[in-house]
C-alpha cells in the first residue's frame, strides 16, 4: 500500500478553491518571517532608546535572527522532506509565534538578542516548507505562476513590515512589533491542517539527521559574524579564527557524512551552483539596506516611525503587480535576462537613495530611489526563486528550498554584518549610510553580470533527451534512489538536465 504522506501527482490548480487555500497558507507562513525580517527595523529607535542599546546592540537584534535562520535553514528543509513538509511548517509556525512573544516580553536587550536568535529557528523551520509544498501540491503548469504570486505577495509581505512596525510603535509600543505575529500564527496553523496536504520524500525514511553538520554549520556563521560586527579585539579575532575553523569542519564533515546536510555533489551541476552564487550575491546586496535605510530615515532625514515605515510602500505596490508577471516571463522565455538585469536596475535605486540625509523630503529624495529599487526586485526575485527550484526534482525540492534559503540568507547575514563596518557606521548611519548603499550597489551590480554570463535559459525548459550525470545520480542526500539532482524541473515541473 503507497505511502499517502508520498509525493504523488501534484493535481491542485491555482483557480481551484483548494489550491488558493494552500497559495495563502504557505504566503502567510512565509510572511510571518518576512514581515519579521523587516518590520524591526523601524522599531530600532523606539527599542534602543527603551532599553538603553547602542548600535552595535540594535544591528545584534537584526543579526540574532538572521544569524539563526541561515544556520538552520537547511536543517529546515531537510527535516521537512523527512518527516513531512506540512508538520515542520506547523512547527515552525508555532516555534516562531512563541519566541515572538518572549521578543515582546524582553526587559532587557541580551534577553531581546536571544529571543531573537530562538526566533529564527523557527523561521529556519517554516520558510524552506512553504516553497517546498507548493512546488509538490500544483499541477506543472500552474507552478511558476504559483511561486511567482508568493513570491510577489511574499515581498509584499516584507515591504508592508515597516509601515505596520511604524503604526505600532507611534500608537502602542515597539513591543506589539512581535506580539502581533500571534494572531497570524493562529490563523496559519488552522490553514494548513485544514487545507494543506502532507508530502514527504519517501527515500528519506530512516535516514540519519545530520545534526553534526548543522551545527558546526551555525558555529563557523556565528564566529565569523561576530567578528565582522565586533571588528578589532581580541575576542573578534578568536571568533574569526574559530570560524574559519568550523568552516573547514563543515566542508569536511559534509564530503564525509553519509547523508549529509548539505550534498556538495549538488554544486558540481553548473546551473545549480550559478543561480545560487547569483542569490548570494543579490541577497548580499540589499541585505543591509532596509536596516539602514528606515534608521536613516528617521535618525538622519527627521521622518517619523509611520512616514518611514510608508516610505516603503512602492516597493509593495510593484511587487504585487509585477512579481507575477515576471514568473511566468521567466516559464516562458528563460530566467536569464530578468535575473541580470533586475539586479542593475537596483543597483540604481540604490544610488539613487544614498542622496538621503539630513534635509531629505520623500518625492524629490526618496520616492524615485524607492521606486526604481522595487522595480528591480519585481523583476528578478520570481524568476531566481523557479531557477533555484528548477535545478532539482519534484521528490528533493525541500533540499533545494533549504540551500537556496541558506545561500540567501547566509548572503544577507555577512552583508548586514559586514557592509556596516566597511562603510564605517558604528555609532549611527549619518554619512556611512550612502558609502553602505554604493558597496551594496556594486555587489548587485556584479550579481547583474554573473547571471548574464552563467545562467542559461534552458534551466526552466524541458530536455527529456539528455542523460543523466552519474556523478550527481548517486549523491548521497537522503538516500536519493529517484532522478538525479542534475535533473531540473521546468516551470511546469518537467525533467530537464541544468
């Protein structure tokens, strides 16, 4: 008798009533550690200012959940195809919810820095599981466009945090910045056990956990991001050499461990390990900027907790609209143009918000910068997402999920640590701010060309005729006995070779 938790034949489809229940399940999943991601930030004055932090303590509140969510991310999407991508979802959703209210309950700033860290496991949990089951409940063709609406409305999502983080604090208390996210934990877990199916990869029963490599994974994150923020001394040079020691270590135990966390056969396949180095670049791009930009706004231009959390809007706007649409422009003519060229028109966004200081207004100083900014992501975050997907099969895609995550957040996380001190912003952003936004514009920039010159259309395209690559075939990640991972999916769920 077939495993019912097994993946089957996606049959859902994205006008069907079902379909869209599980659509918004997964984007308010999603949602929860995307609004979290950004919704903070704005609140970073009220907080600091309440618990007595000085910036090195406000970018460790930013840092602490970043930090976490990218050293677990791939455990995430692991345990995921183990034991069920619905059930670690819930998880997750109930992990985050909890460590959101020991956030909003903090009396202190080390107890806020922990939180925050527990509060990203459980977004590390979550987020790889969305993406994940819907990739496996929608039929092939309705696939790219689901993943471009949650996409899109999943952007939406981290847009809109700064704006609700400002109405919060302007009228209750920074706090309610993470109490609000329980009600919406609620909502989501009733979703998902009513309307979500269970999926699973079968070749991953009985199979070890590799919690050796995700740990030693976290450490060698931990120590090199506490040397960047904690630049100079003696207790950031250990951290930076236990670091870099727990790098090797990692590498080593994942070339080594039977099933490991991380499969570094995986990067042998050339689209596979294209698109992800495009990811971590555009990721380390802006992965600073809605940190700086909000303070900024506030500590620097004058704008209130609201104006400065709104002033985000237009980046939701667009990706709403467009996010879509630039989904299924990717199914149907390849991934590449959009993924190069989305990068360099943030890249002038970028450039165009470095001009915000001290006499900024928002038409003239910050709406252009903004909008053209959020153009860019409309443009290329659906099509890196399906590329990323497309480079593995149906039966691996919570593997796939969880790598592409921990490259983007892992990206994220040394730009958020490192852009700062590069820039020289260490007591507040004043004129680091536009230096920290020209570094972030070249590393888009070079993300731009790296698309153009390594990733290639036919990673969303079918191409049935070509063998598989035996050295990929017997990767050993969960007991692969199915398609190899040099196998790709189309946008609509086809096998083709990337």
């Amino acid at each position: 008798m077939p495993d019912p938790a097994a993946p089957a034949a996606p049959a859902l489809t994205l006008s069907s009533g079902p379909g869209r229940w599980v659509l918004l399940a997964t984007i308010l999943g999603s949602a929860l550690a995307g609004i979290d991601a950004t919704v903070v930030n704005v609140a970073l004055p009220a907080l600091g200012d309440d618990l007595g932090a000085d910036f090195a303590a406000l970018q460790w509140t930013v840092t602490a959940y970043a930090l976490t969510l990218a050293s677990f991310i791939l455990l995430g999407g692991t345990l995921g195809d183990r034991f069920g991508r619905r059930r670690v979802f819930v998880v997750g959703v109930v992990w985050f919810a909890l460590a959101s209210l020991a956030c909003g309950l903090a009396k202190d700033v080390g107890t806020l820095v922990a939180a925050r860290a527990v509060q990203g496991i459980g977004a590390a949990l979550l987020t790889p599981g969305s993406l994940a089951i819907l990739q496996v409940s929608f039929r092939p063709a309705d696939r790219a466009r689901a993943i471009g609406a949650w996409s899109g409305l999943g952007g939406v999502a981290t847009a809109i945090g700064p704006l609700l983080g400002g109405w919060l604090v302007d009228t209750v208390s920074w706090r309610w910045v993470f109490l609000v996210n329980l009600p919406l934990a609620v909502v989501v877990v009733w979703l998902a056990a009513r309307h979500v199916p269970e999926t699973r990869d079968p070749a991953a029963a009985g199979t070890p956990i590799d919690w050796a490599g995700g740990l030693v994974g976290a450490l060698a994150l931990a120590g090199a991001t506490y040397a960047l923020i904690e630049s100079g001394g003696g207790a950031a040079v250990v951290a930076g050499v236990v670091g870099a020691l727990a790098a090797v270590g990692f590498v080593l135990r994942e070339r080594r461990a039977r099933y490991p966390i991380l499969p570094l056969g995986v990067f042998r396949t050339a689209q596979f390990s294209a698109v992800n180095a495009v990811t971590f670049l555009v990721y380390g791009g802006f992965g600073v900027v809605f940190f700086l930009l909000v303070v900024q706004l506030q500590e620097v231009a004058g704008f209130g907790p609201v104006a400065a959390g709104s002033a985000l809007l237009p980046v939701t706007a667009l990706m709403l609209l467009l996010s879509p649409r630039s989904g299924a422009l990717a199914a149907r003519i390849g991934p590449r143009l959009q993924m190069s060229l989305g990068p360099l028109v943030a890249a002038g966004g970028l450039l165009l918000l470095s001009r915000i200081g001290a006499d900024a207004g928002y038409l003239v100083d910050v709406l252009p910068g903004v909008v053209v900014f959020g153009l860019g992501l409309a443009i290329m975050v659906a099509p890196l997402t399906a590329a990323a997907l497309g480079a593995a099969p149906d039966e691996h895609v919570g593997m796939a999920s969880g790598v592409n995550n921990a490259v983007a957040r892992t990206g994220g996380l040394i730009a958020l640590a490192a852009v700062p001190v590069l820039a020289g912003v260490s007591d507040g952003v004043g004129d680091g701010f536009a230096r920290a936004l020209w570094i972030s514009a070249g590393v888009l920039v070079v993300a731009g060309g790296v698309a153009a010159l390594a990733v290639r259309n036919d990673v969303l395209e079918p191409d049935d005729a070509a063998p598989p690559d035996e050295a990929v075939h017997h990767l050993p990640h969960c007991a692969v006995g199915g398609p190899p991972l040099a196998t790709a999916t189309d946008g609509g769920g086809r096998p083709c070779t990337g």
